[in-house]
C-alpha cells in the first residue's frame, strides 16, 4: 500500500523524536505504524468538546467561571468590562475564537477530559488493528526502555529515563495523573508493563503515566546532569560536557553527546556566562598582578559585581535539587530548570556583557583618563539599565582621580605615581619654575572634564604650588586656600566645576596680591623701563658722560669693577638716588661677553638682574627682549652723545678761528675779498650744519621710540592689568608689551 504524504511526514516526526528504529524490529515498526495510524485519526477528528459560537455566551460563560471561583460580582462586571474593551477595539473583528481561547485557558478542569479521550482511544483503535494481544491498560504503541547514555545516573537522581519533568508542557502532571514520580524505576521493565496485576496506577490513569512518562527525548543527558555542569561553566570552570573552546574563545557542547536543538540552544546561551566571567576574571588578575592606579580602582567594581553574580550562582546551585514546596500543573520536580536558570541569569548577563565591552574599550586606551572617558560613554546610554550599572562603575573607577585632582587643587601637590593624571611633573630649570615645570597631558583628559575646566584645574594647581615653593605662603594654602572652598561632591560634574570657578577667581588673586605686594612686581617693570629703555633722562645723560671718560681712558683694559663705579657715579649724579633700594641693586652694567680682550662700546651692555620668584614669573626670552632693545638705545645715546661732542668741539673751534681773524683785521694784515673765499671757513659752516642735522635725526628717533613706542606700549599694558587676572593672562599681555617695542626697535 503506498504511503500518502500524510504518513510520511508522521513517521519522519515520530523517528525524530523517538529515534531510528533498527532494520529489523518489525515489532517496533508495528507499534510506530500504529502510532501514525493514531496521529491522522487525532488529526481529521475533533475530540475537544464542540465550540461557543457566540461571543455573549462566550462572555456570559466567563462571568459565570468567574463568580463560581469566590472571586465575587466585582470580578465578574471586570470581565464584561474588558470584553466591551476589547471589541471596541475593532468593531468588525470576529473575536469569538480569541474568547474562547482565553476562556479554555482560564481553567486547567479541561485537561484531563480532553486528555481521558486519546487513553481510551488509544486502546480501542490497537485492540481493532492488532488484536487482543494489547491490553486496554497499557500503552502498545510505545517501545520498551532502551538502556542510553548515563541510565544509572538519572535513575539515582530520580529521573525517569525517558524525557525530563521540565520538557514536560504546562498540565501534563495532571494529564500524567498528579504525581511524576509515581512509578518507580523497577515499573518500566517489560514484564510489568504488561502484568495487570502489577503494582500500577488505576486502569483510568495508567495511559495517562504512561504517555507522559515514557515518551522519550532526544537526550543523551539529563537536564539535571546539564545543569550540574552549568554550575561549574557559570564560573568559568570546564565540566563533564561542556568545554572551553579555545579556538572559538567560547564554551562548546561536547559533540559525541547528543542533544535536541532546543536543549543546545539553551546550554550554548547559558555557556555565554562562562565565557564572559573568563574574560573578566582574567582581566582582573592581570591587574592585579602589574595594573596601574586607575584601573585597579576600576577593578575595584568589578570584583564586587563579579561577587554579587557568584552569589547568584551559589543560590542557582543551591535550589538545584530542591524540590518546591508545590507544584503547579506541569513544573519540574527539579528546584531549577534550563529556563530557569536562563531567566534568573537574564540580568547577570547584561552586566557581563557591560562589563566586557568596558574592559575592551579600557584595554584599548592608553589608561588614566581614557578609562573614565571610556566608561562615561557608557553612562550616556539611553538604556536606564546601562546608565545605572555604568555610575557604578564611574563612581569607584574615579576614586584615584578625584584624590588626585583634590589634592591638586587644594594644596598644589601631584600626587601621581603611574602618570596617569592628566598634568604631568617634569624637571626643568630653575628660572622656568613657573612655565615648564608642569604641563597638560591632553590624551589624559576624561572627557566629562571641559578645555576651559582643564585650563583653570591646571592654573589652580600650580599657582598653590608656586605659592607654597616660591613665594613662601604655605599658611595661607593649608589654612584659607581652597580647602575652605570643599563642600560639595568633587566626583559629581556639577560640584567639580562650582568648586573649580570659585577656587580659581580665590587663587589666582591670591597670586597676584603676593607678586605685586610682597615682590613688587609692577615695581621691577616701572624699573626696566625708566633704566634699561633709558625713559630717566637725568640717569641716561650722567651714564653716557662718566662711561665715555672710563671708556676713553687709555693705558689699560676696563675692568668689570670699573663698570659698577661707573654705574654707581651716574645713579648718585641723577634723580635715580631716589629709587627703592631693590630696583637700584637689581641694574648691572656688564659686558655682554665675559672674558673678551678687546672690551669697547660695543661690549657695554645695561642688564637688570629679577630675583625669585620674580625671575619664575618672567620668561627668560622676555628678558633678552629687553637686553637687545636696552642695547640698541644705549648705542642711540652713545652716538646721540657723541655728536653732541663733535658739535661743541665744532662750536669751539669755530669761535677761535672767528677771533683769531677780528685780531688780522683789527691789524690790517687781512686782505679784501679773503672772508668770502676762505674755504676754511666754508668747510667749518657745512660741517656744522651736518653735525646739526644728524643730531637732529637722532632726537627724532629717539622721541619717536620714547614716546609713540615704549610710552604707547606701556599704556596699553597698564590698561590691560587692571582688571583681576590670572598670572598667565598678566605675561600675555607684558610679552605683547615687550614684543612691540622689540619689533619696532
């Protein structure tokens, strides 16, 4: 007889979930015929009980359900309620079928009716096909037990050889006659199925066990034994089954043993754990065995995430083999389930992956701020879940930093032993304490923290630093510097950037009160420029004169000590014996290179000598700005003085010759026409008038840088300084200041 699709497509799903019969169990074969036989009757029959048609009475039936189970009238206008809702919805829409869905479901009484009808069914229609060789009590479509793959181990565990309570659907205790573990072990030898007078369940809820307790699975192993080695992958640990594949970087079923496609497909998503507790534990102990202060603080967090999911996973091991207390229609016996455990594990899984994704993106940045940068991406998310789980992570990972930045900020100290701040501590000279001694690590930056932040955390910074080093003001940095200032949460952005404006404006007037007060600073730079720009007139001409006589001396070399007498007589012959001791002893008149033998004008240099911190403050480029523009007016005054020599040498000469000439005439021995034709007298008047001419041009030049340079300049300075700014904003503007008269001169 041929086959119809029918068949064939029954005997495929039966083979498929019970197993290729060998070639020669005809008995076998028989009993799947006649469970095919079976399947197409259930199919082109309709053992349910015949279905409401009518949506009123479907609803009036519910309200009656309802009221029966002691829930009261309330609960039953609920129902009327939500069914007017419900077709509100869609007026048009049949919803008959949808009711009586919810209305089947609503009660478990059905089940076993509907399942009371295959048992007998069962019975009847093999008794027909076979003959009365199956008894009515028994299952005769279903094959004997077959010893598989660890029977010993499920039958000590309490599980039936064939099928596992949780692959059991929701009901099928009921439909397997209430208890699952009913039969023992010793029931399901073929002798017993087959003796009535066997210790069995009742004749009524025999084929019910049976049907349920002997369909058999595509298992080789038992849920139970899966989940014992789950325990040990959740930890990362290799169990009997599962495996770490270190080619896939993942954990692996073994694949001798053989498992349904769902069951693998849980086991492979429960495994992912594993895989992920590997990758962060490893993480963690490399760390800890040579990681720097940040990420050990980030390591910090996950350690107590890592503790929290063990706890979890202690819990998981523990309801294992707990059986509940009680058992709804179709639950395992087992305390957990494939599903379970999945369920339980859906958020540990999430903040696995977190984690995970954190530690790449770390591991991928140069450390320090790069790794509060990267977990603040994370707090940007607009899962609530990820931005609550990555705060945690921010929170501890940021320990270090803000002890770090607080110290920083409120003592001028960079306590940092792993660079990884993002001001870094170099050595450099002594005169560039205040420029070159700290800079901004600009990779380093997290990026919570903004450019203007970064600008005033580092100012703040090292101007208490310098307060404390330099300028000997310690006190006022440990009793009423920004200390005062900590009130609020430094780790939260909005405290951090109040604290920083407000020690800021605290610091950086502080500053500036010692160097204008205390150092005089604005002093020194009157100072510079009344001496070394030559702007005291009285000082520039009694240098010019007691230098030229030094200079002009001959017989033997200047000597340095000659130049301090020489600056010492001018400062006594001018106004300059007025000036604050400290400005004067800063003023040196040098040589512009020690050890030269040929020591003229060209070498005569006028320099002025910044003590600390003064000198800290002022770069050096600035002051040899100053050097080469002082140089330069010195050599304008030393030619301006020079034609003034030449012009009263020329002064004298012509007033002798002019008498010598009154005294010919006066004589008579002077000759007509001699007055008009001497060219004596020619070359005399022509030279004078030059010598005037360039003393002329050099007052121009010098009145020009005088006043529409260095005074020009200067006002500017002066306006620029005068409101409250920061050291770095007061060098700005004196560098502009020099570097326009350097430019012009």
């Amino acid at each position: 007889m041929e086959s119809s699709e029918l068949d064939k497509t029954l005997h495929k799903y039966i083979d498929a979930f019970l197993g290729v019969p060998a070639a020669n169990d005809y008995d076998e074969s028989g009993r799947r015929d006649g469970l095919a036989h079976f399947f197409r009757d259930i199919a082109s029959s309709n053992i349910a009980p015949t279905a409401l048609r009518d949506e009123s009475a479907i609803i009036g039936e519910m309200q009656k359900r309802v009221a029966g189970s002691g829930r009261g009238t309330r609960s039953a206008l609920q129902v009327s309620r939500l069914c007017g809702l419900l077709q509100q919805q869609n007026p048009g829409f049949n919803w008959w079928p949808v009711l009586y869905l919810l209305l089947e479901c609503s009660t478990s009484a059905v089940l076993p009716k509907i399942a009371a009808a295959p048992s007998s069914y069962i019975s009847n229609h093999h008794n027909r096909a076979h003959g009365s060789r199956y008894d009515s009590r028994t299952s005769p479509m279903l094959p004997p037990p077959q010893p598989g793959l660890h029977s010993q181990q499920r039958h000590d565990l309490g599980i039936p050889r064939y099928g596992t309570p949780s692959a059991i659907p929701h009901g099928m205790s009921e439909f397997a006659g209430g208890n699952t573990s009913a039969l023992p072990a010793q029931a399901y030898s073929r002798g017993e199925l087959g003796n009535p007078a066997s210790n069995a369940p009742p004749p009524e809820e025999q084929s019910n066990a049976y049907l349920h307790r002997n369909l058999p699975t595509y298992d080789d192993v038992s849920e139970a034994a899966l989940l014992q080695d789950l325990i040990y992958v959740l930890q990362g640990i290799d169990g009997t089954y599962v495996h770490w594949n270190s080619m896939t970087s993942s954990y692996t079923v073994n694949p001798e043993v053989k498992l349904s496609r769902p069951t693998r497909a849980m086991v492979t998503l429960l495994s992912e754990l594993g895989g992920l507790t590997r990758d962060v534990q490893s993480y963690i102990s490399e760390v800890e065995r040579d990681g720097r202060l940040f990420e050990q603080s980030f390591c910090t967090e996950l350690k107590v995430e890592m503790s929290t999911y063990y706890k979890l996973v202690s819990e998981i091991e523990g309801r294992l083999f707990k059986v509940p207390r009680t058992l709804r229609p179709g639950e395992s016996q087992l305390g957990v389930t494939l599903r379970r455990m999945y369920c339980w594990t859906t958020e540990a899984r999430q903040k696995l992956r977190l984690m995970a994704t954190a530690i790449a993106k770390v591991q991928e940045g140069s450390g320090g701020g790069t790794v509060l940068s990267t977990i603040s991406t994370l707090v940007d998310d607009g899962d609530p879940f990820i931005q609550s789980f990555a705060k945690r992570l921010l929170k501890t990972a940021s320990a270090p930093f803000n002890h770090i930045l607080v110290s920083w900020v409120t003592d001028g100290e960079l306590v940092d032993p792993y660079k990884e701040f993002f001001i870094r501590e170099r050595e450099s000279r002594r005169d560039m304490f205040w420029s070159e001694k700290y800079t901004v690590a600009s990779d380093m930056i997290p990026v919570h923290i903004s450019g203007d932040m970064t600008r005033k955390i580092f100012q703040i910074g090292r101007s208490l630093n310098f307060l404390r080093v330099a300028c000997d003001d310690a006190q006022w940095v440990a009793e009423g510097g920004p200390r005062t200032q900590l009130t609020g949460d430094i780790s939260d952005t909005s405290d951090l950037e109040a604290f920083v404006y407000r020690s800021s404006s605290m610091v950086n007037e502080r500053l500036m009160s010692v160097l204008r007060d205390k150092f005089d600073l604005m002093g020194h730079i009157e100072a510079i420029r009344r001496y070394l720009l030559f702007e005291q007139g009285d000082f520039a001409l009694a240098l010019m004169e007691v230098l030229e006589n030094q200079m002009d001396r001959s017989g033997r070399s200047v000597m340095a000590h000659d130049l301090s007498a020489v600056l010492s007589s001018a400062t006594r012959s001018s106004n300059a014996q007025h000036e604050n001791p400290d400005r004067l002893s800063a003023i040196v008149l040098t040589f512009q290179e020690e050890g030269t033998k040929n020591r003229g004008w060209n070498e005569v240099t006028l320099t002025y000598n910044l003590s600390a911190p003064l000198s800290y403050v002022i770069p050096r480029s600035t002051m040899r700005q100053y050097f080469e523009v002082s140089h330069f007016l010195l050599r304008l005054r030393r030619i301006e003085h020079s034609l003034h020599t030449i012009w009263r040498h020329q002064m004298t000469e012509s007033r002798a010759y002019l008498r010598s000439e009154e005294l010919q005439r006066r004589k008579g021995t002077a000759r007509d026409g001699d007055k008009q034709a001497d060219p004596l007298r020619q070359a005399m008047r022509q030279s004078s008038i030059a010598c005037s001419e360039m003393i002329q041009f050099f007052h121009q030049v010098q009145r020009y840088i005088a006043l529409n340079v260095i005074e020009g300049a200067w006002g500017e300075f002066i306006e620029s300084t005068k409101e409250e700014i920061d050291i770095d904003s007061w060098n700005d503007a004196h560098s502009k200041y020099v570097d326009v008269i350097h430019e012009v001169v």
